[in-house]
C-alpha cells in the first residue's frame, strides 16, 4: 500500500488533536482537584492556541516538502531552509500574543487571564510528541512515503532534503532512523 505526504500530515495532525484533547483533560483535572475551575478555561485556550499553530505548521511542512521536490537540490535546499524560517516566526508570534494576552488581562484588570502561558507550552509539545510517535504506530507509512519521494523526485539532493525535513519535524533526529535513505 502506498502512502504520500498527504497522508501522513493528515496522520500527525491527528496525533496533534488527540494529545491535544489529552493535555486539555489533563489540565481540567488538575484544576477541578485543585478547586480552581475558572483556570481550566485559558489552559485550555492556551493548549487550542498552540494545537493551531502546530496544524498550521504542519500544513505549511507540507507544501514545503511538496514544492522543494520540484526544485534541484540547492534550491530546493535553500527554499526548505526559508520555510523553516518562517514556521519559526509564525511560533514566535504565537508566543508573543499569548503572553500579551495573559499579562495585560492579569494585571490591569485583576480578572483570569484569556489564554494560560502555561497551556501554550504544554500545547506545543504535541508537535514533537506526535512526530515521534509516528515512528512506533506507523512506521511503514513512514517507510512507504520516503520511498515514494525518493522513486518520484526529479532530484536526488532535494528528495533526501525531503526526508530530513520529515525526520526533523520537531523531534532530534536519530541518526540510524534515516540512513536507511541516505543517497
């Protein structure tokens, strides 16, 4: 059976939603055995906040891999790089809202924060969480869909640049899971 990129983005998406809701039930259980259910609510914005950024990353990762496969290995190089960049700014962002939402609402008016730091934290984590347990629950579609870039690429430099950027989603990369397509 044969899986493509699509296929597995839609997977690690998945895996993002699941530990996503995970964490949340976590963190309403932690705050209801605290006596603090008011504090549930932005940890649970917090964990929503950073669960869309992680989709959003992995849906840009997508185009990325997709449009470096139809570059020669310098440039499809250099535009992965770039991507990387941006998904880095696009986080970056992320954070700086959250914090300006939780400062301004907890000192100037008294009132619970909107979005909990802490939820935002625990929600990016579910980016590498979820890239690494690709490994345990799918691991063949992983193999079939670097084999399937590797047959369709144009480039040999680009389609190992390919695999790298999925291998290196979040996660350090182990370096006896990618040289088995090393080129």
């Amino acid at each position: 059976m044969e899986y493509s990129i699509d296929a597995v983005a839609n997977k690690v998406i998945m895996m993002i939603i699941v530990l996503s809701a995970l964490i949340v039930a976590g963190g309403f259980v932690f705050y209801i055995a605290n006596e603090n259910v008011g504090g549930a609510f932005p940890f649970a914005a917090g964990v929503a906040m950073a669960m869309g950024l992680n989709i959003t990353k992995v849906i840009l990762m997508k185009f990325a891999v997709d449009a470096a496969m139809k570059r020669d290995a310098i440039s499809s190089r250099l535009y992965l790089q770039g991507q990387y960049f941006v998904r880095l700014l696009i986080m970056l962002a992320v954070f700086v809202v959250a914090g300006l939402l939780h400062q301004n609402v907890t000192t100037e008016t008294g009132s619970p924060a909107v979005v909990n730091l802490m939820g935002v934290v625990f929600g990016i984590f579910t980016m590498p969480v979820a890239m690494y347990s690709m490994n345990f629950f799918f691991k063949d579609e992983l193999n079939s869909s670097h084999s399937n870039i590797l047959n369709s690429s144009a480039s040999a430099g680009a389609a190992q640049d390919a695999i790298n950027e999925i291998n290196a989603i979040g996660t350090e990369n182990n370096e006896n899971d990618t040289s088995d397509y090393q080129i």
